[in-house]
C-alpha cells in the first residue's frame, strides 16, 4: 500500500499520544486492511497502517498487557457477531 504523501506527512506531523485498542488490533493484524472491519465502515480510506508505523516508531511496541486487551476485545467482537448470524 502505498500512502498518499500529504496524508502520510499529515499522520507523521500529527500528536499520536498512545495505543489505542484499535492500533493495537491493527498491529496485531499486520495493518492488514483485508483482515479487519474497520475500513468498510469508513467513507474514505483507513489511515490507521499509518498511525501505528507512527506509535511504534514513537513508543515502540504495544506492551504484552496492551496485546491482551486487544485480543479480549477481537475475541468479544467476534463472539457477537456469531450470535447476531445465528
């Protein structure tokens, strides 16, 4: 994927502060687009590979107990959404 390069300076200027649990499930991921449902939830296109590049590079990687949270949190997404197909 190749950014545009006014976002990627836009993201790179911006103040990302810390993980979020989204950031950290996009790491997770491997900000893998494909495998994650927040971009078909978007008009325009996900920025997030692009945050998390910035928040590793600035506080490197998410820490074990961050890496916990997110998973807990993909396990209880997934979880609703098999009861909501049966």
């Amino acid at each position: 994927m190749t950014a545009n390069p006014q976002i990627k300076n836009r993201i790179t200027k911006s103040e990302v502060r810390w993980w979020t649990i989204s950031a950290v499930q996009c790491y997770l991921l491997g900000c893998q687009c494909s495998k994650c449902d927040i971009p078909s939830l978007l008009e325009t296109q996900c920025q997030m590979k692009l945050s998390v590049m910035e928040l590793v590079r600035k506080f490197g990687k998410p820490t074990d107990e961050m890496i916990k949270a997110a998973k807990e949190d993909m396990k209880k997404q997934n979880d609703r959404i098999l009861l909501i197909q049966n």
